[in-house]
C-alpha cells in the first residue's frame, strides 16, 4: 500500500497553518497521531516535530480519496494536499496553536505503514520506561520529549552566539586521549596498532583546556562529550556533555562573571527570565553550617542554627556529652509545622536515622509553651535562647541533631530537602542560584590512607594557604568556585595552578610520586616550563541545566538516547559481545568463560 512520495514537497509543517492560511492549497507530511470516523467523515490529526494539524476526509469531496483514508491508522506516515478551512462554528480548539483551522483533503499518499505501536505515542506518556526505552525512536516521537530535544537544540545555538560574542572560540578536543587520574574509573579503549596499550575517553578535556591556554588562545569553549565509568542515577549518565570554558589572565571574579553572565542570557533567551545579579554567595563552611550541604537548595528556608549557647544553658545531658566531646547541637525551625502528628514526626525521626542520627530530637512551640519530652530539661533561660536562635513561634515545630559535624550536616541537610518536599515548597517555575567558593583543596581518604583532590589535581590553592599544604593539608582552602541552582551543582570550575613548581607540590600532596606525576602528566608539566599564563575556568553539567529549564526531573528525558542505571542501551543492545577475532585483533583475551562470540 505504501507509495512514493514522487515530486510532491511540503508547503508547510504541520504546526504553521493559521486563520490567515483559510482559503489556501497545501502540502503537509507527516504522522497519524489520531484517526475518528464520524458519521462517515474521517478526521486524522497529522504530526510533525512543529506540532498538529486536524484533516478532514469527506465522502461528498472526494470518494476515491475518502475510500483511500479508511485504510490509515495510528502512526502512518502520510503526505496530504487540501484547501485550508476554517473549522465550523463553535468547534475551534483554543488549546491548539492551529485549532481554528482544518485541511480539507484533495490527494493522499500514504507513504508508509505502521504496526500499533506498543504504547501511546502522546505526551507525558505512563508506559514502562524500559519499553520506551527499548523504542527510544518512538518515545521521541512525543511532544513532550520532542519540546525537550529542541529545547536542547536552541540551548546549544544560543550558548555558541552568546559565548562567540564573549570573544570565546570553539576549539575541539580529542576523544581518544591518555589515562590519567581525574577521580572516576576511565573507559578504556585498546589499540590495535599499538598492542598492549590503550586510550581513555575523556572524563573532561582538563588538561587539554590548560594546554589551549599555554598555546595563547586567551578565552576558549567547547560543548564537549565526557565519558565517567561510575555507579548511576537518575542525573548521571556513563556519556554526558559539558559546556567547558576556559580563560586566560583571570582571576575567580572574571570566570564567575563570564559563567553569570552566560546563564542570565540563556535563562532570558530560552525562557524570558530575567535573573537577578550578582548571584548570592556563600563559602563552602557557610553552606555547610547553614544548609547541611555544598550545593544548597535556597528557595525555602529552614535554615540550620548553631544551639550550642541553648544546650549548655539547658539541663540535657545528652546535647552537653556532644558538645564536650567536640560535637554539635544545631537545629531547624520547620515553621508552621506544629500540627505534625506524632507519626509524621517519628518518621522524620526514621528518615534521618537513615543518615546517621541516633534519634531525632524535637519540640512543639504553642500558644501555652514548649510541648515535648525534652522541655523538661529545658529552664526557661534556655527556652528563650532557642526561640531566640531559632526565630520560632507559636506553630512552629524545632527539630535538633547532635552529633559529629558531619553527621549534624547530613542529618539536617536532608531532612530540610525532606521537609520542603513534604510541604510543597519545590517549586520548579522559581530558579534559585547561588555561588559557593573556598571548598577545601583536599580531603583525607581513609580508605586509601592518603589525601584526595576535592575537585581535580590542578585546583590552586588560595595564595594565602600554599605554605599549609605541607603543614595542614585540611586547611588549605581552593581557588574553586560552583554554580548552584534549585539544590544541583549546575557548574564548577577553578583557578588552575599554572606553576610547575606549585603542581608538583599539589602531586607530592596527593602522593603522586615524581615518576608518576611525569608519567601520567609530563606533557602539561612540560608546558608549565615555556611560559603558562594564570587561567581558570568553568564547565557546566550541561544535560542537568536543560533538565532543569525543562522542568525535568532526570537528565535522561533530555538526552536523545540514554542509557539506564546499568549502563545500558535497551534500545540497541549496548553494550554488547563482540567477535572473538575483533578481540584477537586487539591482543586481548577474556577470562572466566565464554564471553565473546566467534565469527560466523
């Protein structure tokens, strides 16, 4: 049945025909997304990327064309030539751009056919993920995730214009590259010609951004594919994208100025949003000691408050063994949240349980007075000092960690996520930024019984610390800066260390030995000696920035084809076994069975 498309061409999309159109002839092509028979008139809605179109098969017009349409369902691919009508009286559809009008069919070619599809090709579709998935090129077909794809396709143009303007120019890296260090496991791929050895894909074109700096292009950007072989979850993907920069004579204002000034055009630009600047700041201790958490979510309060004055001024002796013991007594206002039943609290109690709390302490603040087992140890000196500290009033409920910082960080920096959830306060229409900067340079890595860079090898340390990093390696602060949105590191970056003798310092820090630091990274130490410039620069998750101006909850409903949280393309099957000769080629055996297929 299907026919050639021959020397027809279309005149328009499906999405472009308006009431100005009434009384002209068109060509439109594309999908069936409906087909209803009324009284013998056919209706089929036709469906390109640009939206829909209503056209209308009549008996009386055309009989051998109406015969023809009977045949067509669901997901046929069609090519129509009518006249453009204005719909009758009382039936436009105000909800669709091309609702005041239909096409009334002259010629029809169908020019292909279609089996029912194994779910319903329509927007915010509840079909199993793993079906859509193992028919990616169906579920794209939706418009909700077609409005994602060309949201992503104008976010990458504008990012070109924008930062092209900016005086960035776009140079590429390479994919195939040398094994190094840079904190997640590499994919590694073996070459043929040079047996034995292999390439790593990217983590991110770091060094090689360094290495354009030293070459003296000043200010570079690339929209660049990375590739991180780590446990997943719903906003990682094993192939991901960064929009990468990089800056030559800067100091952290200029990189964190070019990055604001990039995210206040997109968010105009794409979704006319007009962000307020300079974006808030914070230190990483003040982040920590507020919001319990290095990429805070700021667009509701439930700030967290040092109690310490209050807990030495009370009777409790479990909040006063914490503090002697070098702990912390911190807690949070949940305003308003008085009325909790005594479930709901206890299951806050579980929840932050689940981050180390040995319980979770709390009071009722009422019209009478403080309501709760633990008011007793409470005088009321004390009682005044934690309404003071904790601004709370009647209605409010005031919940308390005790323990290890860290411990009082994750505990009340999750139940404060938790809290906002459970109230509705995460509202996806508001963006809420915030700059985080002074992160640690290092941190001890008990595991491996030695210091890990907290960003990347390459970080500078603030001036003011370098002489620490011999003395108090914990208490050198970076030269590090994130971008925080809605409670998501959208963006990080650094001032890098462009001295040899400062990185070599970094690598003896790290217990990179000499011959591994000139193995892993000679090239760039080379470099270091033929004039590098100060430089720095930021690189965007760019998958989880569009996930955001989306309204997404997870990066992969914005990549055209992603894998699972196994690393896995459902839809073709990788990754898969190869042929037993491919792996000879490479000099590579596998072990523990059967693993490969042999030629056929």
């Amino acid at each position: 049945m299907a026919e050639s498309l021959g020397d027809w061409k279309r005149t328009h999309s499906c999405g472009d025909l308006r009431a100005r159109d009434i009384g002209g002839q068109v060509t439109l092509m594309g999908w069936v997304s409906k087909r209803r028979d009324h009284g013998g008139v056919i209706f089929a809605d036709l469906r390109d990327r640009n939206g829909l179109t209503q056209v209308v098969f009549r008996p009386d017009l055309n009989p051998e064309i109406h015969r023809k349409a009977e045949a067509i369902r669901n997901e046929f691919v069609l090519a129509i030539r009518g006249r453009v009508e204005s719909r009758p009286e009382g039936m436009a559809n105000p909800n669709l751009p091309t609702g005041a009008i239909d096409v009334e069919a002259s010629e029809l070619r169908i020019l292909n056919e279609s089996e029912t599809p194994p779910f319903l090709i329509e927007a915010e579709s509840d079909a199993n993920e793993e079906i859509r998935l193992r028919h990616r090129y169906l579920d794209l077909r939706r418009p909700d995730l077609q409005a994602d794809i060309l949201l992503r396709h104008r976010i990458s143009q504008a990012t070109r214009r924008l930062l092209s303007d900016d005086g960035f120019i776009e140079v590429e890296t390479p994919f195939l590259m040398k094994s190094t260090p840079e904190g997640a496991r590499d994919y590694l791929v073996p070459s043929r010609i040079n047996a034995g050895h292999f390439y790593a894909l990217p983590q991110s074109p770091q060094t090689y951004k360094q290495l354009i700096m030293v070459a003296g292009f000043d200010r570079y950007f690339q929209i660049v594919r990375c590739f991180r072989d780590e446990d997943l979850r719903g906003d990682r993907q094993p192939e991901f994208t960064q929009i990468d920069i990089e800056m030559s004579f800067v100091n952290e204002e200029d990189v964190m100025e070019a990055a604001e000034r990039l995210t206040a055009s997109l968010f105009k630009s794409i979704l006319d949003i007009d962000l307020p600047r300079p974006f808030p700041r914070l230190t990483h201790k003040e982040a920590i000691d507020t919001y319990g958490s290095d990429k805070p979510d700021t667009r509701f309060g439930f700030e967290i408050v040092d109690l310490a004055g209050a807990a030495e001024a009370s009777d409790f002796q479990v909040f006063k063994r914490v503090l002697s013991n070098g702990g912390q007594v911190r807690g949070i206002n949940a305003k308003g949240c008085a009325g909790f039943s005594r479930k709901q609290i206890d299951d806050l109690g579980v929840f932050a349980s689940g981050f180390g709390a040995k319980g979770l302490a709390w009071i009722r603040v009422t019209d009478g007075g403080m309501e709760s087992a633990i008011v007793k140890f409470f005088p009321e000196p004390a009682q005044v000092l934690l309404k003071r500290a904790l601004n709370a009033e009647s209605g409010d409920l005031l919940l308390f960690a005790a323990d290890q910082p860290a411990v009082v960080a994750e505990v009340l920096g999750n139940l404060r996520l938790r809290l906002a959830s459970q109230l509705n306060l995460l509202n996806r229409d508001h963006f809420s930024f915030g700059w985080v900067t002074h992160f640690p340079l290092v941190e001890w890595d008990p595991r491996e019984k030695r210091y890990a860079a907290c960003h990347h090898p390459f970080t500078s340390p603030l001036d003011e610390d370098i002489d620490k990093m011999a003395t108090d390696p914990s208490g050198v602060r970076a030269r590090a800066y994130d971008l925080v949105l809605n409670g998501n590191e959208i963006a990080g970056g650094s001032i890098r260390i462009h001295r040899r003798e400062i990185q070599e310092k970094m690598f003896e820090l790290l217990d990179i030995c000499p011959g591994e630091a000139e193995e892993k990274f000679g090239f760039l130490l080379d470099a270091f000696r033929y004039g590098a410039p100060p430089h720095g620069g930021i690189a965007f998750g760019y998958d989880r920035l569009i996930a955001l101006m989306a309204g997404r909850d997870y990066i992969r409903d914005v990549i055209a084809f992603p894998k699972t949280n196994n690393a896995a393309s459902l839809m073709d099957g990788a990754p898969s076994l190869v042929d037993a000769d491919q792996l000879s080629e490479l000099g590579i055996r596998l072990l523990g069975g059967e693993s490969s297929h042999p030629r056929t």
